[in-house]
C-alpha cells in the first residue's frame, strides 16, 4: 500500500530551474487534507515497506481550484489527501498525491471490497470514459495490495480537464487499504518509468504534453500542525518560501525525485560527512534511513532503538530541548526543527518517538527516505523538464 511508512509496532497502551510565482491561469492550485483515518501505526508500519530494490513507488494529493490544489492535513501531519474529478460528468474523487510513484489508480464500482463510505469511480456514468482492458497489479512490500483493469477518462486538475488520461480502476484491494475509507485512490508524481502499466502517461506528463501549464513544475507545499497544505501544479507560491531557493539535480535512475546530501548535523554536532543519496517522497509521514545513518542519528540524540519497529525513542522530559536535524544538500542547509522531530508521544511510559525509522533487518533501502517530517518544513519545487531538478527553500 502506498500511504506512507509503515512500522507494525505494539504499543504497551495502545527539483537550475526559472521557477514561476502563482500568477498565470496555467497554474493548478490543490489543496491537500488531513486524512482522518490515518494514525501513528499506520504511518509507522509503511515506512520501510514502501521501497525496496524490487519496486518502489510514492503518493500524492489533490482538489480544485483554478490552479491551486489544497490538500488536507490527517492525523496531525501523518498523511494528506485532495480532491480530482474523473470522468463526465465529474465525479469527485479523493486520493494521496505521491512524489514516491507513478501510478494513477482509484477504487471503482466493480470493486466488491472498496463499498465502505469511500468515494468511488462508476465508468459507466462517465459518457468519456473508454475501457482498455489491461489488467494491473500492485503489491507492496508489506503484502498491501491493489488490483484491477485499465480505461481512460477525462481528468480534473484543480479546474484543468486532461484528455484520454489513463487511470487504472481497482477491483480489489487489501485490507490495509480498506481501513483508509476516506480514500478512493492514489495519484503518482514521480517518472513514468517506474508505471506499473506500460506506455503510462502520467497526470504530470499530460498536464506538459496537453498544454494545460506553461512551465513544467509543481510545488509542494504540506501544512504544519494540523494545517493543510497546497500543491501548485505550472509554478509555485512564493508566500510560502523562506529565503532563497536552492538548486539540486535530480537522479532518475530509481524512477523517483532521488538527490544528494552531503552531510548531516544535529545542532553543531556532526552526524555523518559521508556523503548519500536520499528521495523527496510525499508519499511517507518520517524519515528512513539505512541502517548505518539511521544509528548515526540515533546516537546524536541518545534514542534508543526499538527493535520490533525499528524506530528510535527518547524521554518526552528531553523531547522540547532536542536540537534541530540540519542537512546541507546543494550550496543550502535545511532543517527538521526539535518541534517535528517527534513522531508520536505514548504518555503512559513517558516514550516519545523520534519521526526516523531504520530499513531493517535486510537493510536493503537503496536511499533515505526524506518523507513529510521533512517535506513539510521545506517547500520544495519539482522540476520534470528535460533536466529534472528540485528547488528547496524553507518554508513558511
């Protein structure tokens, strides 16, 4: 399943880019929602499964309004969902827009195990829609999965119909997406050489190709604290930048938004100056780390591991006073303020858990994973032109 990191844990109680402001009418706005469904385990429980060197894959969010998407904030920065429109008439749909893969999928009416409160797709009340007939499957490394066939239909971005989209409509789902039924779907943000169907042409791809924006960019924005966030699809939001945006190359080989970090801090004391790769990936709530970084870290903030989950814990009395996890990617540093860095608070035990998890036994995690604990500090444009890149600045 595509919804962030996972960690099955127990508790005892419980993109050099010229970058454009918001002012063209080629400017998709989304906003993005809180998912309420989503919580601490799920989040948990999906982080290390959602990349491995067999298949890797991300999430994404989206609603409608004349350029900008709002997306909602859940479970207190966890997860984050938008609306889209598919078909025609419209049908609103929700789903997690993911900068960690390329799918577009979406639960439909044929789907026995999706009739649960979640919107869903009928193609045959879409007078656009046309069957393909391709069947597809997803399966995740945490044995979540998702199934179906293949049409095309007219989607709505914030406003902007793309023609002939291509939109592959589950007829089965597993339970671990069954219990997120604020969700119809998924909509995928990273390269299309990673699609599970051959010949995809993504939501981003046609946006460009279609002509509906001029300049082959979308900005991220995740709110903090409960806020909502935005994704601006032809150019960004500047009221939401912080100081200057930096340039980073882009890495495709993986498929996804891969950069380089050239080290790491935590306060003044250094973590590591070896150099690594890591993904921007809105598609997971923390951060995942090889083992070696992941200890690393750990040790610069005396965490302990817990092993069953393979996420790192202090005393909540020493959680306000931990120091921020500063990295400098590019010629730019970038922080996780002490406020993020703390995941979850289980009070009972007075154990609050660190938003950074391990790969794992196998340790197999090609890159760090630079998830939502990240994103939402940082506003980060996605160049897909034909140098892809980043652009990253603080956010505000």
């Amino acid at each position: 399943m595509k919804f962030i990191a996972t960690i099955s844990i127990a508790l005892a109680t419980v993109g050099l880019v010229s970058s454009v402001p918001v002012e063209s009418n080629k400017m998709l706005r989304i906003p993005v929602t809180r998912n309420p469904d989503f919580t601490f385990q799920d989040a948990a429980a999906k982080a290390r499964a959602r990349y491995s060197p067999h298949h890797l894959v991300a999430r994404w969010n989206t609603n409608t309004t004349g350029g900008v998407v709002i997306v909602k904030n859940q479970q207190q920065d966890s997860a984050y969902y938008g609306t889209v429109q598919l078909g025609t008439p419209p049908q609103n749909l929700t789903v997690d827009f993911d900068t960690g893969s390329s799918d577009f999928w979406v639960a439909s009416t044929d789907c026995k195990t999706c009739k649960d409160g979640r919107p869903i797709y009928d193609p045959t009340k879409s007078s656009t829609y046309q069957k393909d007939g391709r069947k597809w499957t997803i399966t995740y490394e945490d044995n979540s999965s998702s199934s179906g066939y293949t049409g095309y239909d007219t989607l709505t971005l914030a406003g902007k119909k793309i023609n002939h989209q291509l939109v592959e409509l589950a007829t089965q789902v597993s339970s671990q997406f069954q219990k997120l039924n604020t969700l119809s779907g998924l909509l995928g943000l990273a390269f299309d050489t990673i699609a599970t169907v051959k010949g995809t042409v993504t939501p981003m791809d046609n946006l460009i190709q279609q002509k509906l924006i001029t300049h082959p960019v979308f900005g991220v924005y995740l709110g903090k604290n409960g806020k909502n966030g935005e994704y601006i699809f032809g150019g960004y939001d500047q009221a939401h930048i912080k100081g200057n945006l930096t340039t980073v190359p882009v890495d495709t080989t993986h498929g996804v938004w891969e950069i380089n970090v050239s080290s790491l801090s935590a306060g003044s004391k250094p973590v590591t100056s070896t150099p690594f790769n890591a993904i921007l990936d809105t598609g997971t709530s923390i951060l995942v780390a090889t083992n070696t970084i992941a200890t690393e870290i750990g040790n610069a903030y005396s965490a302990k591991l817990d092993s069953q989950s393979g996420l790192y814990t202090v005393s909540c009395n020493a959680a306000s006073s931990l120091p921020a996890l500063t990295f400098k990617i590019g010629s730019g540093t970038f922080e996780v303020p002490s406020d993020s860095l703390i995941f979850y608070q289980d009070k009972a035990s007075n154990t609050c858990y660190l938003a950074l998890q391990n790969a794992g036994s196998d340790n197999q995690l090609p890159f760090v994973i630079l998830g939502d604990t990240f994103l939402k500090n940082n506003y980060v444009i996605f160049d897909a032109g034909a140098t892809p890149k980043v652009q990253i600045a603080a956010s505000q």
